[in-house]
C-alpha cells in the first residue's frame, strides 16, 4: 500500500528531538522554528511532558466520556487560570477542525440561527463547516460548499457593520483568527475585534476566537484576542495544548448552557491526552513561557526589521511573519538546506516563524545570523 499523496514532503526524515531542535536519520541537526506548525509549545519532548505522560500510560491510557475522568476537571481548573478564563466551561476533542467544527454548530444550538461571518484568507480546518468557512477554493469540495457563509475583508469595520446592519438578526456567529497564520500572519485591530464583540451583543451573535494557531500563549498573551481587551463566547484551540499530543478544546462562556448529546466525541479528553495537555500548562507556568514569548518575540522582530531585504515583519509574540521579494525568494529553501533551519511558509511569499515558547535568544540568534548571512550569498 502506498501513502496517500496529499502532502508535498521535504526530503528529510525526523527521528529525534529535543527542545528546538530536531535531528534527521542520519544525525543531522536542524534548528527548529517552525514547531511543527504551531504545535510544539513547551520544546520537543520536555522531560516533565514525557514523564507525566509515561506516569499516566501505566495508569490508565483511556476509557470513554461515559465515567468521570478526574484528570479533565484538573485540566479545567489548570486551564481558566493559566488563561485567566476561570467561569469558562471546557468541551476536549481531538482537532483544531473539530474544535472550530463544534464551536460553529453549538453557536447555532444556542441562538437558533444559521448564518456565519468569517473573513478573507481565514483558515480554520479541513472538515464540513471548519472548511465552509475556510477562504480558500482548493481546500472546498463541491460537498462543502455552505451558502450560510459570508466572507467579508479582514479588519474592514465598515463592511462589518453594512453586513450586520442587513443580516444581523440572523447571524449566528462570526468565526475569526486574532492572528491569521495560514493566510500570512495578519494580525487583527484590537478596533476591530473589539466591534465583533459589540455587534455580536447587539444583534445576539455569538464570536468564536480561533485561537488554534494564535493561542495558547504563543502570541505573548494567552489568547491573542486578549489584546484587544474582549471576551469571546466560545474559543476554540489545539496545536500548542498537547505539545504534539493530539487534542483539541473549545471553552464556551457562561452564559451558553450545555445540553446532553449536544457535543460527542470518543476519543476526546481521554486520559493520556489530559496528562499532556497538563504537563504543557505546568511548564508554560514554571517556566514562564508566555513571557518569554514576548520577551524573544520582541527580539526577534525588532532584529528582522533592521534587516533592509525582508519586508513588512509582523505578528505578536513568537507568532512573526515578514514578506520575502522575488531577488531573495530562495531564502526559506537555503535556510532549510543550507542552514539546517526550519522555518513555516505562506503562499506565496510569507516566511512563518512559529517556534517553541521556550526558543531562547541564542537560538533566536542563530537563526538571525543565517537570515543575514543567506540574504548576502543571494544577493551575490
Ligand atoms: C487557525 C487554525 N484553525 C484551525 C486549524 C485546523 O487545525 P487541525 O489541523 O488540528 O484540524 C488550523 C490548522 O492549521 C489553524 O491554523
């Protein structure tokens, strides 16, 4: 049998890791700012992480959401008061899809409506309504195709407000990034997330923060959308909450009740991925990875933007994109294979870095040394 071929791979095969690093199968060591997409938060394979989750196999590994599972209660706990969302109500699942999927259909149980607002270059899943609402035709079979979505321009307060000026009284919920990472790194206004919230409370929407890619502390606050000094009813997350380990979360506001059999899953909150997801807020805490995203986050981006070739550096945090003209267009490949550092992308020009919480400003150094250096044989 042959594997699917859905993915373009790079030629290389990972076999080992450790913090920000990773080393091939022939012992190659590459930097690594990329974090597997987003998903490495605490560093590859963290000694607390592995051993909590070793602990928990000889326990337990899984039984179903029919019987109580303490260790998901702890992680509720643990969860409202790293985010600082404590009167918040925790659903587990298994995907940043099925986390926004859930997050879209229980808006709609809540209000009774059917209409969503997402936003141009939005990326929120691969499945039916994660993808409905996803701005991009090659990820929409015919089948997802969903008239109850409207795209509106990103960070357009005008076109907001004329859309729910018109529609407000059947809108559902409005689906939105706090940082696009798949559509570049575009960072919402706190303005406009901040009218989201208004007209979500005028018109009776609900507002799901997606913070599957921007959350989780990567952006130098727990939510992204905590910059802009709202709430949003329901935010979805995963990538960075297990570390690697699959899992995925909404946490839904107050103020939406929960009914049974209104949500499901079989494998969600199982017991292992709850120790994971655990372990990563035990050493986001103790090591204080939300300050230091910020902290070599600034770094690292005031650094970029002395650099004259590389162009409009932006983001929050450790989540930081910059534009990469056509003169210096091999410099994610050279950085890659010349460099041995793995850097994120997005079409067609966009370098994303979305490295570990804990990269340190030595690594954050390397990687701006190798930027410099790459840009001046390029140039040559
Ligand atoms: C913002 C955002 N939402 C949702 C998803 C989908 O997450 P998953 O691939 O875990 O289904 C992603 C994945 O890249 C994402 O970046």
């Amino acid at each position: 049998m042959n594997l699917f071929d859905v993915y373009p791979l790079n030629n290389i095969a990972i076999t080992k890791a450790s913090g920000s690093r990773v080393w091939d199968d022939k012992g190659q060591e590459y930097l690594d700012l990329y974090g597997g997409h987003a998903v490495i938060s605490i560093g590859h394979t963290h000694p607390h992480w592995v051993k909590r989750i070793e602990e928990q196999l000889e326990q337990i590994a899984f039984y179903s959401n029919s019987v109580i599972i303490p260790l998901q209660t702890e992680l509720a706990e643990k969860l409202g008061k790293v985010s600082g969302k404590e009167d918040y109500q925790l659903f587990l699942c298994n995907s940043g899809a099925e986390a926004n999927e859930n997050a879209l259909k229980l808006a709609s149980f809540h209000n009774g409506r059917k209409k969503i607002v997402a936003f141009n270059k939005a990326f929120h899943g691969r499945t039916s309504l994660a993808v409905a609402v996803t701005d991009n035709k090659n990820y929409v079979a015919p089948v997802n195709e969903n008239d109850n979505v409207t795209f509106l321009p990103f960070n357009d307060e005008a076109a907001l407000e004329a859309h729910f000026a018109l529609y407000g009284n059947e809108i559902s919920s409005v689906i939105i990034e706090g940082i696009q990472g798949v559509g570049g790194i575009n960072v919402a206004t706190e303005s406009f997330l901040q009218k989201i919230r208004s007209l979500c409370d005028q018109y009776g929407a609900l507002y799901i923060g997606d913070s599957v890619q921007c959350g989780y502390g990567r952006s130098g606050k727990f939510f992204s959308h905590d910059y802009a000094g709202v709430n949003a009813d329901i935010y979805s997350m995963a990538k960075g909450i297990g570390n690697g380990f699959p899992l995925a979360a909404i946490i839904v506001a107050p103020h939406i009740k929960p009914k049974h059999f209104q949500l499901g899953t079989t494998f969600g909150g199982n017991h292992v991925a709850c120790a994971a997801a655990l372990a990563v807020l035990e050493v986001i805490e103790k090591e204080q990875l939300i300050n230091n995203a910020n902290e070599i986050g600034e770094y690292l981006a005031a650094e970029l933007k002395k650099i004259s070739e590389i162009e409009n550096v932006r983001g929050r945090g450790l989540m930081i994109g910059f534009d990469v003209p056509d003169a210096i267009k091999d410099l994610k490949k050279n950085l890659l294979w010349k460099h041995k550092i793995f850097t994120g992308e997005a079409k067609p020009n966009v370098i994303r870095l979305l490295p570990s919480l804990a990269l340190t400003k030595a690594d954050a150094d390397v990687f701006l040394e190798a930027v410099k250096k790459e840009i001046v044989a390029l140039k040559a």
